[in-house]
C-alpha cells in the first residue's frame, strides 16, 4: 500500500487544472489556448524544480552520501507538486494518446507515469533525495521547450526561433544526457540499501530510473537529427514539429 500523504496542494492543482480544462475544451472548444494553458504549467513546474534543486544543494550538502533524508516542508511540498503534475498531465494526454497513438505520445505517457510515481514514493517515504535532485534538475530545460513551441505554433521562424531551438538542445543534453554518471553513481553508493527494500521500490529506483534515462537518450538522439537539420546550409530546413509541438518532456 503507498504511503498516504496530505492532499491538500495535491487537490488545489487538480482542482485548478479541471476548472481550466472544463472551461477552454469543453466549453470554448479552443486547443491553442489549453496547450498555452499546459505549457505555462510545466513551465511553472520547472521553475519549482530549480527551486527542489537549489534547495537541496543548500540544505542537504551531504544528500549524495544518505539515502534517507528528513525533508523540510518546502522541499517535501515540492516534490508533492512535481509529482502530481506529472500524473494530472498524463490524465489529459492519455485520451489523445489512445486515440491517435504516436511513438511520441507514447514516450511521453510513459515518462510522466513512471517519474510521477517515483517522485511521490521519495516524498512519501523521505528516501532517495539523490534521485529526486537529478529527475528535478532534467525539467529545467522545459521553458526553453515551450518557447520553442511556442515559435513554432505562431509560424514565427527567424533566427531567434533556431537559436532558442539551439539553447534547448544544449541545456536538456547538459540537464539530461551528462548527468547520467551521477544518477548510476547514486544508485551504485547505495545498492546495498537499495537491495533491503520493499519490491515497489527497488523495482522503481533500478527499472524506474533506466526507463527515464532511456527514454532521455532517445529523445536527445531525435532532437540530434532535428538539430543537424536545422544548421544544415543550403538546404531545406526540416520542420522539428514532432519535437517541440506534442512532448512534454
């Protein structure tokens, strides 16, 4: 059974996030503005994950070398929000995603369930802060993302639209793709614990984790090709539509 928690923050954002969703699909019909509406979520979203990551860096210098922590309420609640916009996110892209199943949608879906269920069993359980950081600090390359798409969407195509394109590369491979040796650095330090534990979460920390570095991996292999595309001269640009207008990453 998972651990219960105060619901509270959970059910003002879900709250917040139906009343949004009732008013702008169901009664406006307009799909611009709900995915503006989405995209100012996660963006708020990463903004709070910064906030998870400095606030770990400066309250728990020592987090690398404990697998169990006593979290502070403001880093507890955060964790709590980043989790639950994850699954609040999969609740809305799962109909789309059934209904017109892409590789993309997919990969997505399968990301938020997986890191939404592992950030809540490290908030729930005070467990793991090392993997909470590095799955925290993977979101900060979300804003420059939604600028992207945000370009894309309003057919603005300059070369402000390429080089935030390019900004966005290099921070989700900085965020994402170099971090990969702390991540299994972390898990390596504390496979003996990690061993101890219930099924639910060693399956999560070992299968949870590979899953999301997978899924980065091929990500940052698409976005590869998209960028090569971009800054290829003298020839077509290729559209990144498939990147920057449907994933949440």
């Amino acid at each position: 059974m998972l651990p219960m928690i105060d619901l509270t923050n959970v059910m003002y954002f879900i709250l917040l996030y139906g009343m949004v969703y009732l008013l702008f699909i169901k009664l406006l019909d307009d799909k611009y503005v709900w995915d503006v509406f989405t995209r100012v979520i996660s963006t708020i979203n990463s903004i709070q994950c910064l906030f998870i990551v400095l606030s770990t860096l400066w309250d728990y210098d020592n987090y690398y070398n404990h697998l169990n922590y006593v979290g502070s309420p403001y880093l507890t609640n955060g964790l709590y929000w980043f989790s639950t916009y994850l699954f609040v996110d999969v609740a809305f892209m799962l109909p789309q995603s059934i209904q017109n199943f892409t590789v993309s949608e997919f990969t997505s879906v399968a990301h938020h369930l997986v890191g939404g269920l592992g950030i809540y069993l490290i908030a729930s359980q005070s467990i793991a802060l090392g993997l909470g950081m590095y799955f925290a600090l993977t979101e900060i390359s979300t804003p420059l993302l939604n600028l992207s798409w945000f370009l894309y969407v309003n057919k603005i195509k300059n070369e402000m639209s390429k080089w935030v394109f390019v900004g966005f590369y290099v921070m989700f491979g900085v965020a994402r793709i170099v971090t990969i040796p702390l991540l299994l650095g972390y898990i390596r330090y504390h496979k003996d614990a990690i061993n101890q534990m219930n099924l639910l979460n060693y399956c999560m920390i070992y299968g949870g984790s590979w899953t999301l570095m997978g899924l980065n991996c091929i990500w940052f292999a698409m976005l590869t090709i998209k960028l090569k595309s971009l800054l290829r001269p003298h020839r077509k640009i290729l559209s990144y539509s498939a990147i920057v207008k449907h994933n949440h990453y």
